[in-house]
C-alpha cells in the first residue's frame, strides 16, 4: 500500500474514532438522565399547540406532530400511530400529521406536513431491545417494524432519514446496505484509492541509472594483446 492510501486510510479511521466518541457520549448522556430528550419533547409540544382540532361529518379531527413513535396533539396528549403505517410513511420526528376520529372509535392518519430531510448513513446496533443506528455523531433510535420489513441486521449500514434542521432521537429507515455488501464497498474504496496513488507515480522522478537500448548487434571486442607472430 503506498503513502497515500495508508494517509487516507488513517485520516478515515480518526473520523470512525471521532464518530463513535460523539457517539458514547451521547448515550452516556441517555444512560444519566442528562440528555437533551427533555428539550426536543418540549419543541415538538410547542409546535403541536399552534395545531387545531375540530370536528365536521367525518368525525373529530386532531392535527398534532409526530415526535417518533405517537402524535402529539394541541392538548399535548399523545395519539398512538400504527408502527407499520410510520415505517413504511417513512415518518420523521416533527412531520404535521391529521387524525380523524371517526364515530364508530376508529382512527385514520394523514401525513399533512412533512418537515424536510436529509440523509445520514451508519451502522445498526441492538441495545436492551431498542434499535438504533450511529450516524453523524449521534444515535438515532429506530422502530423494530422498520427493522422487521427491511429484515435488518445488527452491524448492517443503514441509510435514515432525520429532520434537516434540529435534533432528533429519532430516525426512519429509508433503505439498507447488507453488512457483506458494506464490507465489500469499503474494500473495493481501499483498492480504488490504492490505484489513484499507483497511477499518480511519475516515472521521470526516478534517480537510477537510464538505459538505451539498440536492435545493432554488438561489436565483437579487440583483442587485449596481439597473436605472436608463427616463426
């Protein structure tokens, strides 16, 4: 492996190393009861109290955010959402949701306002029956039924949707890359780096000795010293 790979490979190891400090603290953090769940549950109520509930011939009908797992309501009750309908919704902490409570006692969703997303990749881990992934620094928390329907393994790298702006502790599973398949990517990045730096050589700078060479036949060499002359 040239320099250049091993500098490459070192500086993507520092990064790994740094993740997963961020990382522990963060749970750490989870552990001691000095996160900042409290702040993000806060937010997410204060967006939910501008929201409005009314009822017309449908039934009653509550609009409220969605912090993960439930719906918060402008009364800052929290409504339980199917796990199957938010996986596959793909539905992301602050997401503007419509419940319509129907007389007969049944509840249907609607995604009204979906908040913007980025996407973040990393490595699912299993802890205590919870699943998260570890993505930009931080653990994000997952549904079991997104991991059920995308039949995710621990270790797998997993692609999640989180909020674009603020935190979250809460992600949605938006596709997932076999541990294998992840294993090979990284080895064949190893590679491709490998043959950048090979190819990045110059030949011209090297100081041995230089060679011509000629399709002539070579010359046969003198004799040292003449044949005595026969007597």
């Amino acid at each position: 492996m040239s320099n250049l790979s091993k500098i490459a490979l070192i500086k993507e190891m520092l990064d790994s190393a740094e993740s997963s400090l961020r990382s522990a603290k963060q749970l750490l953090a989870e552990f001691t009861g000095s996160g900042d769940s409290g702040n993000i549950r806060s937010n997410l109520g204060r967006s939910a109290s501008k929201l409005n509930s009314t009822v017309d011939e449908a039934g009653k009908i509550i609009e409220g955010v969605f912090d993960g797992k439930s719906m918060i309501g402008p009364d800052q009750r929290e409504y339980p959402i199917p796990a199957n309908y938010a996986s596959k919704s793909k539905l992301i902490p602050g997401d503007v949701m419509k419940l319509t409570v129907a007389g007969d006692g049944g509840f249907t969703y609607k995604q009204i306002g979906p908040v913007e997303r980025k996407r973040v990749v990393g490595p699912l881990t299993s802890e205590d029956g919870q699943y998260k992934v570890i993505a930009a620094g931080k653990a994000y928390k997952v549904l079991l039924a997104s991991v059920t329907f995308y039949r995710a393994e621990p270790g797998d790298e997993v692609v999640l949707l989180v909020p674009a702006v603020g935190d979250s502790e809460w992600g949605a599973i938006d596709n997932v890359i076999p541990r294998i398949q992840a294993e090979v990517e990284a080895e064949e990045k190893i590679i491709s780096e490998s043959k950048k730096a090979a190819n990045s050589f110059d030949p011209d700078e090297d100081e041995g000795e230089s060679f011509t060479i000629s399709d002539e036949p070579e010359k046969p060499k003198k004799r040292a010293a003449k044949n005595k002359k026969e007597d």
